[in-house]
C-alpha cells in the first residue's frame, strides 16, 4: 500500500493575471477594450432579455471574437476549444479557471443574433444602411485601386 501524504498546511494564491507576463500586448490590448466596452455598457444593458436562459454576455462575445482574430482561428468551434484550455485566452475573455466555455453552437448562435440587434440600433448602424454617413462612408472602387 502506497504510504499517505497530506498537505495540510499549503495554500498558494494564483490568478489568471498573475499567469500573463507583464510586457504580454494583450495585457495593454485588455485595457483598451475594457475602457472602449465600459463606455457601451448602456447599449450592452439594451441587449439582454429579461426571460429565458441566460446567454453569452456582449462583452464576452466581442472578446472572444478579437482573440479569434488576433490569433487566425479559423471557426468557433477551434475557439471554444482553446478556451477550454488557454489560460491566456481565459483571462482576456473574462471566463474564470473553474467555469466552462461555451458550446461552439451556442457561441455561433449568439453572434448572429447579437449583430442582428446590433444593428437594428441606429447609434451601430454600419455606414452602407445609415443615409446620413453615406457620404462619409469610405468606398473602394476600381478605379482607386489601380494605379
């Protein structure tokens, strides 16, 4: 029989920040979308249903979606993956050690319907469908390009 070992007096504290090395660029990337979110935080309120099943928080969302484009992950299904067990990719998101990612379905899901009722708000409508920036609304023509 294999003899018995007890740690009885060790603790350690250990955070997902205290994991990302300091001079890291999504540390400084972090703050600058934590400061751009806090200030849709009303708009994000706007987004949420009183009933039925909670679903992925808009700021997480987006989150997830600069990762995913930050790193090239080809489909949602490879980024759910990764944040099941990238600590680094935890971190940014804002998913906790213990907690679960999502379902790459539910992910896909809440990214179609959060950009449909994105953009339904006209404070986000994209420049092609707001007739008031269409003149400032940068076009890219043939003619442009060739030069």
């Amino acid at each position: 029989m294999a003899p018995k070992i007890e740690l009885a007096n060790c603790s350690a504290t250990w955070t997902l920040k205290s994991g990302v090395r300091r001079n890291h660029p999504l540390r400084a990337i972090r703050t600058i979308v934590t400061e751009a979110l806090s200030t849709l935080e009303r708009e994000f309120a706007a987004l949420y249903s009183p009933i039925g099943r909670p679903s992925i928080p808009p700021e997480k969302l987006l989150r997830a979606m600069l990762l995913q484009a930050f790193y090239s992950i080809r489909s949602e299904r490879l980024l759910m993956e990764r944040l099941e067990y990238d600590l680094l990719f935890r971190w940014f998101v804002g998913i906790g050690v213990g907690d679960a990612a999502w379902d790459h379905s539910v992910f896909s899901k809440t990214v179609t319907g959060c950009w449909r009722a994105i953009s339904r708000r006209s404070s986000w409508r994209p420049c092609w469908r707001s007739p008031k920036s269409r003149s400032s609304c940068p076009r890219i023509t043939s003619r442009s390009t060739a030069r």
